[in-house]
C-alpha cells in the first residue's frame, strides 16, 4: 500500500508541475470564452441582463453593506431590459468586460435552486433514473451557505386563476420551509446568475458560477424534477441539523433576494 501511495504522489507533484508549465491564458482569451457563454445563453432563449460584479470581497455599486454582492442587476429596469438579442448581448459584454450577467425567470424558464450537497444527490439520482434534466449550474460557497445548484426548467406561466400563482420570494419564507426545506423556485419576478459569473472573494481566485449541463439542453417540466430536487432537500436538512442543532439549517434562504 506505501508503494501505491507513493506512486500517487508522485503523479499529483507532476500533474501540479505541468499545470505550472501551462501557458496561461490571456485576458483576450477569458473575454472571448465569457462572450460565447454569453451568447450561448441568449441563443436558448433565456433573457440576459447586466449584473454588479465583485470589487475584492465587495460590490461594484458600492453600496454600503450590499446584501448580495455581485449578485444583482445594475438596473431596476432589469425585468423589461433583459434580453436574448444577441447584438444587445455582444455590446453588453464588450463595452462592460467585469460585468456578471442575470437572466430573468418566469418569462421561458423558471430555476429550482437548493442546496449544492442536495443539487449533486439529486443530479446523481435524476440521470439514473433517465429522466430529462436542462441545464444546471452551481454556484460555490461564498457567503457561508455551503454553494447553491440551479436547476433551469420550463416556466411555470402565470394561471389563468391568479390564486394558484404565488410571487418568487414566497417560496423561501420560513413558513414554506417544512414543505419544500431549502429549495427556492425562481419563478416570475425573480433572477438568477448565469454562468461564467464571479462572487467576492480574493482578487486571484475569484470563486465562480459556472455550468454543469450547458444552456444547449432542453428546459423540462419542473415537475418531474421536483420529487427528487425535495427529497434531497430534506435529507441536506436532516443531516445540518443533525451536525448542528435543530432549527439552524430548517430556514435556509436562498439567492438571490429580488432587489
């Protein structure tokens, strides 16, 4: 076994030094490849905004304690400003390089947005099962809420019965907790990141939004993503409660709150 351990080692110490020897790519070459995401997104229809991006561990707009750093559209127009044209979308990349970018839910697609740990089991589950799943993205831990998986589906609408609508921010108020613990649905009203995005953090390494199933997927029925995306929801909260007391992890809210 110390032989195998070894030899280990010694393939991490000359993975880590090929990767030192790596040309590293120049800012022209992460501008292009954040401009084809971009575009990507916008070609499957799901409609982009400007967002803030992170200043160090702060925010672009410079507001004093900003609740979600990086996190927000630049507009308070952002609802009727987002876009899919690309034209749009390519002078929006170019003449504002540091800018993350939102896409409005509720108008084609909505976002089932939960915990990462629970995001991954369900994922794991969900294609096992063969059952269709869209794009996904996550989001690492920046803000002390362990990461967030985003689960892009079809949109919900809006019901000819307006009683059977409820607005986004509803769904994480604690009283919908027991129900649906730690899960978000991003419906109309509300937004998301899209990948390629940056969170606060160090200037080096800034942590990152990024896709794990690419905008080229076909959105689903949110319904049958459901079952499993609860299911691992309430084990994710099971297991932090366990670990840390009951009632700390029952609350869980997610991002972003609509601004």
């Amino acid at each position: 076994m110390g032989d195998g351990i070894g030899r280990y080692r010694g393939t991490e110490s000359k993975l880590a030094q090929w990767l030192r020897r790596r040309p590293k790519r120049t800012a022209a070459e992460d501008q292009n490849d954040r401009e084809k995401l971009l575009l990507a997104v916008a070609a499957a229809g799901l409609p982009l905004a400007p967002a803030a991006y992170p200043v160090g561990y702060s925010c672009s707009c410079e507001r004093i304690g900003c609740p979600t750093p990086a996190r927000h559209p630049v507009s308070f127009a952002w609802q009727t400003q987002s876009t899919t044209d690309r034209a749009q979308v390519e002078r929006w990349a170019r003449n504002e390089p540091r800018a993350n970018f939102i896409t409005a839910t509720g108008m084609v697609h909505d976002v089932l947005d939960v915990p990462l740990s629970a995001g991954r089991a369900a994922l794991e589950r969900l294609l096992a099962e063969g059952v269709e799943v869209g794009p996904v993205a996550e989001s690492p831990d920046s803000v002390g809420d362990g990461g967030r998986m985003l689960f892009f589906t079809a949109t919900r609408g809006t019901p000819e019965d307006e009683d059977e609508w409820w607005p986004c921010e509803l769904d994480c108020h604690p009283e919908t907790m027991d129900e649906h613990p730690g899960l978000r649905w991003h419906c109309r009203g509300s937004y998301v990141l899209v990948p390629p995005a940056r969170l606060p953090g160090d200037e080096d390494a800034h942590p990152a939004v990024t896709w794990v199933r690419g905008p080229e997927h076909a959105l689903p029925d949110p319904l049958n993503l459901l079952e499993a995306l609860t299911d691992a929801c309430a084990r994710h909260v099971a297991a932090r409660e366990s670990e840390h007391g009951e009632g700390d992890a029952a609350h869980e809210i997610a991002w972003p709150l609509t601004r």
